[in-house]
C-alpha cells in the first residue's frame, strides 16, 4: 500500500473484528489522555479506517471540531453516519496523506492512529503533519513498531513501510519537541511544534 492505497482485505476484516475495537477502546483514550495539552479545539486525524477513533473522540471531548481524512473512499462513506450524528463538529475529507488540502497552521492537534504503516514517504507526511499544525500545537503518532511484526503477519499485514518507533522519533524529533512518548510494539508520541523564532532572539545567537 501507498500513501494514498486502500488497506488489505486481510487488515479491513481486522478493523471490524471485535478484538480491534476492544483494543481501540482501550488503547485510544489512553493515547488521547496521554496529550500533554487540553484535548480540544480543531483536530485533525490522518487515516480515519474504520472509524472508532474518530466516535471516541467525538464521544469523549465535546470541544473539539474533528476533521476526519483518508485516502479510501469507502471509508469516507462509512463516516457518513457519525456526520449526521454530530452535524457540524465533524468533517470528512478525502485526500492524499503527502499533501494535505489544508492551510498551514490551521489545527490546534494533529494526530494518526495506525496510519503511519501504511505510508511510504514518512518523512513527507511528517512535514505535512508539521505544517498544518499551528505552532505550540501538538502532533500524536500512534501505532505498531514494524519491527515486531514477523512470520504470517507480515505478509497479511503487508505495510507500506518497515519503519520503526526509532525511526519514527527520529524524524518527529527534528523539527519539534518531543513531550511524551510510551510503548514498545504498540507505541505513542506526543510532539509541540515550537513557535518560530522572534528575529531579536535568533539575532543574539
């Protein structure tokens, strides 16, 4: 799969299957309290799949307007449910990880679940997760160290890329402040992207 690829039949069967959502229910708001700021205003989520991180979020911080991104039009359809129900805090869009239809610095928070397995070019969707980002906002990455994925599972997983947590910190670290980060196969991350320089401080150094 690519940046902008469908999932695996194998991995789509998995996102409904009830250990999935067991799991979602237990590892996503312990990545979303985890957030070293308030969990509110707008906030973008990158990979939405089957859609329970985007109903818990919704079910869980009623001040925040979510928008709701990924590349597989059949996953915007199935959230046409969850716009009906919460109106205008929820927003569906479908588009390309590598290029992100929004504004810079337009949210408060930008975070992906599970998503980052699925990309080849990790390093430019970084960049698109920095740029969107309103500086002092945070960015959360969570998901599974590829590196524990091995035997059977990693030809029905079959990711996009074989990137590790390390690997992954290392490029979330270069361009902003790494405030949280916890786990081993299934890990999570939480950045601030700093403020820019005011040109009487940077002129000092």
């Amino acid at each position: 799969m690519n940046d902008a690829g469908q999932v695996s039949r194998f991995e789509r069967w998995w996102l409904d299957w009830w250990p999935h959502r067991l799991h979602i229910r237990h590892y996503v708001p312990k990545f979303l309290r985890a957030c070293p700021e308030a969990f509110r205003g707008e906030v973008l989520e990158i990979g939405a799949g089957s859609g329970w991180t985007s109903r818990r979020i919704l079910e869980t911080f009623p001040q925040v307007e979510l928008t709701a991104l990924d590349m597989d039009p059949a996953v915007i359809k199935s959230l046409a449910p969850l716009r009906e129900q919460y109106g205008r805090r929820f927003k569906m869009q479908h588009a390309d990880a590598v290029q992100l239809p929004f504004n810079r610095d337009q949210f408060d928070i930008v975070i992906t679940v599970h998503a980052m397995h699925h990309v080849e070019n990790v390093a430019t969707v970084v960049q698109e997760l920095l740029r969107v980002v309103r500086p002092g906002g945070m960015i959360g990455i969570a998901d599974e160290d590829q590196r524990y994925v091995i035997g059977p599972l990693k030809w029905l997983w079959r990711p996009a890329t074989a990137l590790s947590k390390a690997k992954i910190r290392e490029l979330v670290a270069a361009e902003s402040d790494i405030l949280v980060e916890e786990g081993g196969r299934h890990y999570f991350m939480w950045a601030r992207k700093p403020y820019p320089q005011k040109l009487g401080a940077a002129a000092k150094l």
